[in-house]
C-alpha cells in the first residue's frame, strides 16, 4: 500500500477513528487522502488479467507429479485406513456422539426437562404409534415396537439432541403401500374362496377389503415379514450412504418438492382413514390414479356406513380439536405440557367399547388382541427382497430428508450442528436392528420433535424415559387395550394431518417468489395424488432437477453503461442514469455457460449488441456481387466500344473521344462504390462481462471462439473481463488461448472499456491516409461509420467528466 498525505491526522478527515490502528504515525493512507470527504480516489494502471498476474504475482499451481492408477489407487486406501490413536479416537467419538454429548450434561439442572419431556413424548408414542401402524397395514402393537427399539438405539448414534425418533405419517403410508401391494395377490385369491364376503361391513386395514381374511393369521405373518424386510434394505441403504459420506445427496431434494410431497401423502393417509371414519368396506385399488377410485368406491357404499363408527369418530374429532386449538396452542406459554388428549381419547374409548360392547352389538372393528412382551429376535425373510430394493431406496431418501430437516431446525434453534453423515448411519443402525425386532421403518416426527423441544427436552436422555414409558405398556398394559376402536384410531391420525394440509399455504408465497418452485410444488403433488407415493416422488425430483436446467438454459442477459463520473457499470434496463460508451457494447450473461444454453448466448449476444457477424457477412457478400456484376457490365461496354472502332464505326482521330468515355465510366463507377461502401456496425468493441459464469464446459467454450472470431471477421474485437480461476483454467484446458492473445481477458469492466478507448484511438492515428478514409466513411455513411469516429469523442469525455476522471497513457484514476 502507498502511504502519504500530511504529517498530522485532522479529527474532521478522520472522524471516530482508531488512530493506534494506523499503519505509520503520522501518515495517511493514500486512498483516503482525496480532495473532497467521502470520494475514493484510485490511481491504478489498467489491468488485463495477464499484466495483473505479472506485476502481482499469481500463485503458482504446484501440480502434482502423475502416478499411475494402482499407485493413486494404494495412496488413498493407505490414507484413508492409516490408524492413530488420536484418529481412533476421532472415528470412535464420531460414531458415538453421545458420548460428548452426556460430557456436556449439567447435571441436575437438565435432567428435570428431560423426564417431562421424556414422559410427554412417551405418552404421545402410544396413541401414535398405535394408529400409524394401521397406515403401514400392520397390527397396532408394530407402532409400539417402532416407539422402543430405534429410540434407545438412536440415543447411542444419532447426533440431534432433539428429535422425537418412531412412526411417522408419510414413512409408514409408503410401508403400508408396499405391504399391500405385496400381499394383494394372496388377499385376492383368498377371498375368492369366501362365499358373500360382501356382505361384511367394519373398518380394517389400509388398503384392504375388510372381509376375514385381513384377520388371518397367515396373513398378519405375511405382512410383518414384507415390512421388515423393507426395514432392513432401508437401513442398509442409509448405512451405505452414511459410511460413503452422501448425507449431502439430500440436499436436491428441495423444500418446494418436500412440502409438495408430504402434502401428496397427506391427501393418500387421509384417503386411507376416511373408510374407518365410515365403517364401509372397500375394495382394493391399485395405481395410477388410486385416489380417484377409491373415492369412486366410497362414495357408492356410503349407504353402508356404519353408524356407530361415525358417531365415535365424529365425536372424536371434535374433542381433538377443540382440546388443542382452544386449549393446549391458546395456553401453551402458561401450561408446562399439553394435555395428552390422545391418551385420554385412547383411554376412554377403550374403556366405553368395552362397557358397550361395540364389537358385539354394533359390528365396529377394535385393535384385538395384543401380545405382552418384547418379541424375540428373528432375521427378516429374504425370498421378497429383490423386487423391494427400489422400494427401500425411496423411502430411506424420504425418511432421512424429512428427519435430517427437523433435525437441523432445531440444531440451528439451539445453537450446535449436526452431522447428516452420522444421522444416516444412526438411522441405518435403527432400521437394521429393528428389522430382527418386528419393526417397520423409523423416523422422526414433526409434531412429536417440537413437543419434546417445547416442553424442556435437552438431549436425547428423554427418548430413553420415553421409551420406559412404552416398555411398561408392552410388558404390562397391551392387553388393556383389546376393545379399543379403530375409528379413534383413524380420527387421531385425521386430526394429526392438519400440520401437512395447511401446507397449501406455500402456494400463495411460492407464486410471488418463484414460479419455478410453484410449479415444483405443484408438480409434485400432483403427480403423489394421481400416481402414487412412490412414482410421485421421482417425478417430482426429476421436475425440480429439469428447473434448473429450464433457469440456466433460457438465463437473465442485458447490455451494462457507464453510472457517469464513476468505474461502476450497471444493467440499463435497471438503471436509468447509466450511459453506453459510443462504439463499445458491454454484455452481461447471468448463468454458467454449458451445452444448452450456447444458441440462448447468442443469439441474445447479437439481438442485444445489434451486431450480427453472420448477417453483415451475408450483406458483404451480395454487394460483392453486385460489384462483380457492375465490373462486368464495365468491361462488357469497353469491349462493344473496342470492337465497334474496329468495325470502322469510329476514326483514330475519335480515340481521344473514348479515352474521355472510358475515363467517365470509371468515373461513374467509383461513384456507384462510394455510394455503395462495404456495410459495418456501429461499434468496435463488445465486452463480455463474465461476473456471473461459475464455470464453462467445452461446448460453450468453443462457441465462445467462434463468436471472436466471427466478430473479428467483421472488425469488432471482443474483450472478456471478470473471469473467476476456474473459467480461465477451463478456458485454457479447452485450448482458448491457442487461438486468441490471453490480453484479451481483462481485470474489471472498466480496464475493459479503458483498453478499447486506447486502441481505437491508436487506429484512428495511424497515418493520414486511413484517417482521411474513416472521417470520408464516417461524412457518408453516418451511423455506420460513426465508430471509428466516437473513440475519440469517448476518450476525450472520460478524460474530461468534469475534473473528476484522469486516463493517462499507462494508468487510470476514478473519484466515486
């Protein structure tokens, strides 16, 4: 830095600040030192990239010496495997994270939080639990083995301190589709068998037929052993991801497609409750367009309905809402938990069912049976996996996007960081073991997370209380529960979807921010409503990927000016003070520059400058022609008055006659040229500001020198400026510079616009005789020639923009 200026500091140049901080006592720096307070005053030559790179140094790039593939190859698998005790220790801790997480544990001031929370989200897991296994077709007492094994084992890997682990709305709908897509076959040549199955009415399983054989035994094995061996391919998916490092796989699944998705499933989990609240049977339907006939169907046997059923969930609904609209989110800041209205609910309806024989008297369907105790350990059946591996990448995908985001909700809220890595092996453990323990797949809940963190949940200590709670049901209360109906069941599942439905919400503010995640959104959940989960969802990350390229291929371009007395330059179609410099055209592309977007720079490079290379090429050409065709005609008639004279027609004495024709044809012919001068552009240099191109493949890098070299065909030289290290090495891997000087690559738009002025006048100087000619072009043609004409006048406005501007030979100074 250049230091000068006076030998004292004045307190009205200096204002507040720090004196101890100056680099010399007594010495200003230089780019403070200017005539009027507040302007910057630079003083600077004018850059190209490769001078800029000469006088400061570039760093050099020390490449590495090449090895062949097997040395690379054992490098980097004796790297990644070279143990020291502190790397083990590393790996053991990252593994664990519980460890420094219990390390931090302020005893006993968090343990107080923990066991209210513990016990709330405990007592939570019961109806849930019970409720979301029906959406998955397995029987109630799958959601409490989901509630207990992946809770204990996610306090040991998961690196959250927050989140509720257990069923989940959406996670167990796409288990419940597989299920029953698995098992349809069975199911349908089992009722076959079954004489007037159709006279059966009640509530079952989602997705079946509710007749008899959704009760049967074999049946129920069949199902649990589908789930589980969809578990254990979710979690060894996740397990492969997290040891491979993908946890940033998740993040093209964007909050548009998300949010379009899980309000989709929404929709297919409400479809599937909807008959329980009836009491009706329905016959299974298979995708496309699942929805719209299992409508079709309900809306034929709503003659059917059961009465009691309704009633019940009817009566249920309202209890729900009206307890947690009007008193657990009105008084939550005064109330130390929420009422847990679903365990009441379960409570009394169980209790009621069995007071009034419902099963009996009134033909509604009730959980059964429920076995006590923990189930014995047993290996998932593998005769089905084959055709399920798909199937368990989509939902280990789903799964963990939707619990990693809750997760780093509540981390950012908290102040600490998860590691997504870690989360996807901490679910992949979860799901694995949990395979051999008649559990379905896992994940965190929305409604379960916040109530955890609301209620003075600090770490995941209140999981393991939680899942006390649920160890005392299923070794103790399970079988208490045999009467209760599955149409409370159904409301509480009804009513917990109220967060997912007012996710229509987004489509207002999506439609004002971008019409490209609008149409994500929407996209997504149709394509969830009308083909499926599963298919839904490819479609929509498919759509939200093909945005991307819609954004880059058709990108925001426009031609920058000159903000006057300043080096800043902006879009004029934003500004209305700036101002083109005569005869230089800047134009700013806004997008990496790759195959599909190659003709879009183009052709808005040649719309936007009003300089089309191949156009005036083409025009050059046909009054080439046309002056071939002139001499032609010239020649033609000198020829008739040659052969005329011979024929006798005209003495010798009239040969000075036809030297005066022949002197006047080629008169009249330079006239005909003059007026008919070689047509050019108004401009003389385009500059291309490369501000906003992160990279550029080599498609887009040889039709960037074919655009050059056409534009210099035509005399317009193209300057780039503002090229980021990774486009330059891009370029110059792509051989760019072996047809074109690396001069013409700039630092700024302004050392750019400062080179092209200079050249231009330097044209304009040499000799008379092409001065002559430019001035004569620019007297005859106007605008056509009024680039050559402008430099100056350019140059000479820069120079004099009121004192404020200086542009010597070798350097440029800007007050701003």
């Amino acid at each position: 830095m250049d230091y000068k200026g006076d030998d004292k500091l004045e307190e009205n140049d200096w204002g507040s600040i720090d004196k101890d901080t100056l680099p010399r006592r007594g010495r200003v720096i230089s780019i403070l030192n200017t005539d009027r307070p507040g302007t910057l005053k630079v003083n600077r030559p004018v850059y190209s990239q490769v001078t800029f790179e000469e006088i400061h140094g570039n760093r050099p790039t020390v490449k590495p010496e090449k090895k062949r593939i097997c040395e690379q190859l054992r490098s980097t698998v004796a790297s990644r495997f070279t143990c020291s005790k502190e790397c083990t220790k590393n790996v053991f801790l990252e593994i664990f994270p519980f460890i420094l997480i219990m390390k931090e544990y302020q005893f006993p001031r968090w343990l107080f939080g923990d066991l209210i929370a513990g016990m709330t989200v405990g007592i939570m897991h019961l109806p849930q639990g019970m409720a979301y296994a029906l959406l998955a077709s397995m029987p109630p007492i799958q959601g409490l083995y989901v509630s207990f094994f992946p809770v204990i084992l996610y306090f040991f890997f998961g690196s959250s301190r927050h989140v509720s682990v257990g069923t989940f709305a959406v996670v167990c709908l796409m288990v419940g589709t597989i299920v029953d897509r698995e098992t349809a076959d069975w199911v349908s040549s089992t009722v076959s068998g079954q004489p007037n199955n159709s006279s059966v009415n009640g509530t079952g399983s989602p997705g079946s037929d509710h007749s008899k054989a959704d009760e049967d035994p074999e049946l129920i094995k069949i199902k649990i052993g589908i789930a589980m061996a969809v578990t254990l391919l979710t979690g060894l998916w996740q397990l492969c991801m997290g040891v491979c490092r993908l946890g940033f796989l998740t993040i093209y699944l964007s909050d548009p497609m998300i949010s379009g998705f899980t309000t989709g499933a929404a929709i297919h989990v409400f479809t599937t409750q909807v008959k329980y609240i009836f009491g009706v049977r329905l016959l299974r339907q298979k995708e496309p367009f699942k929805l719209i006939k299992t409508y079709i169907d309900l809306f034929k046997n709503i003659p059917n309905t059961n009465v009691a059923a309704l009633i019940i969930a009817v009566v249920c609904i309202l209890v729900l809402v009206l307890v947690k609209e009007c008193i657990n989110n009105r008084f939550k800041e005064k109330m130390k938990m929420p009422i847990p209205i679903e365990l009441i609910l379960v409570v009394a309806g169980t209790v009621v069912s069995y007071l009034g024989k419902f099963e009996e008297s009134f033909d509604v369907l009730t959980v059964g049976s429920v076995p006590t105790g923990i189930p014995a350990p047993s290996f998932p059946p593998v005769d089905r996996m084959g055709s399920l591996i798909a199937d368990a990448f989509a939902i280990a995908v789903v799964s963990f996007t939707v619990s990693v985001s809750m997760a780093k909700i509540l981390a950012k809220n908290h102040n600490y960081e998860i590691n997504a890595s870690q989360e996807l092996i901490a679910y992949g453990v979860c799901n694995c073991v949990g395979s051999c323990f008649s559990s379905f797949v896992c994940s965190a809940s929305l409604s379960r997370s916040l109530i955890q963190e609301t209620v003075g949940g600090k770490t995941q200590v209140a999981g393991l209380v939680s899942s006390v709670v649920i160890l005392i049901v299923l070794l103790a209360l399970g079988p208490l529960f045999k009467t209760l109906p599955n149409s409370v069941l159904a409301s509480i599942i009804l009513v917990a979807l109220k967060g997912m439905f007012l996710q229509f919400k987004e489509l207002k503010r999506l439609w004002s921010v971008s019409k490209y995640d609008f149409a994500v959104w929407l996209v997504t959940f149709l394509g969830v409503i009308l083909f499926g989960v599963e298919l839904g969802l490819v479609i929509g990350l498919g759509f939200s990927l093909l945005t991307v390229v819609f954004r880059t291929q058709s990108p925001y371009t426009c031609l920058y000016g000159r903000v006057p007395h300043t080096d800043i330059y902006k879009d004029k179609n934003s500004y209305r003070v700036v101002q083109e410099i005569p005869g230089i055209k800047i134009f700013h592309f806004e997008s990496p520059m790759y195959y599909a977007n190659v003709e879009h720079f183009r052709n808005r490079l040649y719309l936007l400058t009003e300089a089309n290379p191949t156009a005036l090429k083409a025009a050059r050409a046909k009054l080439k022609e046309k002056r071939e065709m002139l001499e032609k005609k010239k020649e033609n008639g000198l020829r008739n008055r040659k052969k005329t004279s011979k024929n006798g027609h005209l003495q010798m004495e009239n040969h000075a006659e036809i030297e005066v024709h022949i002197v006047n044809a080629e008169a009249v012919s330079l006239v005909v040229t003059q007026e008919e001068e070689m047509p050019r552009f108004n401009i003389h240099h385009i500059i291309f500001d490369c501000s906003s191109v992160s990279f550029i493949d080599s498609v887009a890098a040889k039709a960037l020198s074919q655009v050059i070299k056409e534009y210099a065909e035509v005399e317009v030289t193209v300057l780039l400026c503002h090229c980021k290290g990774q486009l330059r090495e891009m370029l110059q891997r792509a051989g760019f510079f072996n047809n074109h000087e690396k001069g013409i690559v700039y630092l700024t738009v302004h050392d750019a616009v400062v080179a092209a002025l200079e050249k231009q006048e330097d044209l304009l100087a040499e000799g008379n005789g092409f001065l002559v000619k430019l001035k004569k072009d620019a007297v005859t043609h106007g605008s056509l020639a009024s680039s050559t004409s402008s430099a100056t006048q350019s140059m000479a406005e820069l120079e004099n923009d009121d004192g404020e501007e200086v542009f010597e030979n070798d350097a440029s100074s800007v007050d701003v």
